[in-house]
C-alpha cells in the first residue's frame, strides 16, 4: 500500500498519521491526549512511546538506523517466531525475521477513552516461508494510551503442532544505570549468558554494573524499573510470559555494535516479556496464543 493509501484508509485525525522517515521506511505516528508513539511499518516496531508530560518511557538510540531489512536499536523489536539463535541452523537471523520484514496495517481505531488502538499483521513471503516452513499468522496489537499495551498473537494455522520462541524486547529509558534498579525476580532462576548459560538464582534487585545478559525463567511475575533519576518506576505487567530477559550490553559490547553512541548503554536497560529457553510453547494446530505487556509510569 502507498503511503497515500494508508492514510486514505488508515489515518485517523487527531490520533494516527501516516509518514515515510527513510527511503521505504513508512512510520504510524500517534498522537493522543494520553501519549505519543511512533510504529514503524518494518517490524510492527514500536520506535518511541512518551505519556504526555512524562519522559519517554522507550529508549530509542539516537544513532538507530531505519534501512530496509536493518534492525533498529531501541524501540520495541518483536523476537519471533525464535528468541535467540535459531535452534539448528546459525545461518538463521538471531532472534527471527519479524523484526526485519514488512507488516502491513490491519486496524486503526480511536478509543472511546481517548487512547488509540492499531493492529499490524505480518506479510508472509518466500523469503518468511523458507526460515519458518510452518503454516501460522502473526499480529501485533497496541494500544496508545497512559499505559502502552502490546500484544503479540500467534495463530497455527498449520495441520501440525510448531514451537514458538518470542519476546518483546523492549529497551527502557533511564536516566542512569547506577540509579536503576530492576525488581520483581527475587529467588528466580536464570540462565546466565555471560557466564556460559550458568544456572543461577536471582538474590535480590537487579543493579546493572557490566554486561548483563540473562534469561529469567518461569517468571510470570510484574517487573519494574526503579530510577532515582527520573523518581519514577516503569511498570512491566505481562500475560501469557513466563521468561524476562534483562540485558545491558555494558561499554565493549556496546561500541563494537556502532549504533548506541558513546555511553548510550547507561540510558537504557532492556527487560523483555517472552517465552524463551525452556518456556518456548508449543502450539497446536488450530490454536492462538497470546503474548500481552503493559507498560506503565508510577511515581517514585
Ligand atoms: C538480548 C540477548 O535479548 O538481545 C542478547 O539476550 C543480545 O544476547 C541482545 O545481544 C541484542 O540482540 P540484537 O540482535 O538486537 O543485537
């Protein structure tokens, strides 16, 4: 659809425009009385999300690229239909193809209470159908308001059972690591990356000093971000989620990656609502499972 087609169709005055940022990159800005947010097409990537008289509450790099195909550093990436390395194949791009490949627009609505709701599906194409050869649908669903609600919906559509890996991972704006401490994980298992997938308990709040990189498992409990800082707490509710993964790719990591920008890795901190590792599901022909999470912005 051009991009005069999808405001014909799509736009909604005073709530959803439509506008191309880069060459083939198209973005649904919302703008509300609650919030603001910008989706780009590519990915159903939500970029920005800032509740009206707050700050953002997604961290977005300022030196993230928005190129055909590319991933984009910070915002929301969707993690589908694996998490990770594909399980047998590493040629696979880590964490699945839905963040890198066309969706289109299938619902744009505005809410009786003024927040904005917006569905995005997943174009399947050669390129999908050779790295997922399972028959399913895939679509996003967000609502804009106070709170930003995100909801992952996969649908088997196939004669055969498949397993899904997936997560939303969503890269949060603080004002500084050493004044951020991530709650909610108290006595949790983890599988800890940087210490080789070690099998390690969760102690007490989660202060980020290095690389952090870990999967949470078994976890349907809330998070939520504490910064002094901002003296506010993001809170992360999530549904149907039974593995959080907090990562900070810490000052080596991050420079060798080339788009987060000198100490862009204090501002940030990711805590992504998934089902990974051992929580990977396995759907049955016919059936739809439901990833939700909901962001939200408490004093502290
Ligand atoms: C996290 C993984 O979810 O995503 C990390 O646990 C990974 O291992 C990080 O480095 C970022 O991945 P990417 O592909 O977006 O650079």
């Amino acid at each position: 659809m051009t991009l005069a087609e999808l405001n014909q169709r799509f736009a909604i005055g005073n709530h959803v425009q439509f506008k191309e940022i880069a060459a083939g990159m198209i973005v649904a800005e919302v703008a509300n009385q609650h919030a603001l947010a910008n989706i780009v097409l590519q990915g159903a990537h939500i970029a920005t999300f800032q509740p009206r008289g707050e700050e953002p509450v997604i961290w977005l790099s300022p030196y993230a690229k928005f190129a055909p195909g590319k991933s984009i550093r910070g915002g929301v990436p969707i993690c589908w239909p694996w998490f990770g390395p594909h399980k047998s194949d590493s040629k696979l791009p880590g964490h699945g193809f839905a963040r890198t490949v066309p969706w289109e627009v299938l619902e744009t609505k505005a809410l009786p209470d003024g927040s904005t709701f917006l569905r995005f599906g997943l174009i399947e194409s050669e390129t999908t159908r050779a790295q997922w050869p399972h028959a399913s649908t895939v679509q996003l669903a967000v609502t804009v308001g106070k709170a930003l609600r995100v909801e992952l919906i996969t649908t088997n559509t196939d004669t055969k059972a498949f397993e899904l890996g997936e997560a939303l991972h969503t890269y949060f704006h603080i004002s500084d690591v050493a004044k951020t401490t991530i709650r909610g994980l108290d006595n949790c298992a983890y599988l800890d990356k940087v210490q080789n997938f070690a099998h390690c308990t969760q102690k007490d709040g989660i202060v980020i000093e290095s690389e952090v990189d870990r999967v949470y498992i078994n976890t349907a409990a809330d998070c939520v971000i504490e910064d002094k800082g901002l003296k506010r707490a993001i809170r992360i509710a999530k549904q149907d989620s039974m593995s959080t993964v907090v990562w900070n790719p810490w000052t080596e990591k991050a420079d060798k990656m080339g788009d987060f920008g000198e100490n862009g890795h204090r501002g940030m901190v990711c805590v992504e609502s998934g089902n990974a590792m051992e929580n990977i599901v396995t759907l049955a022909p016919g059936a739809t499972h439901k990833l939700v999470a909901v962001y939200s912005v408490e004093k502290l």
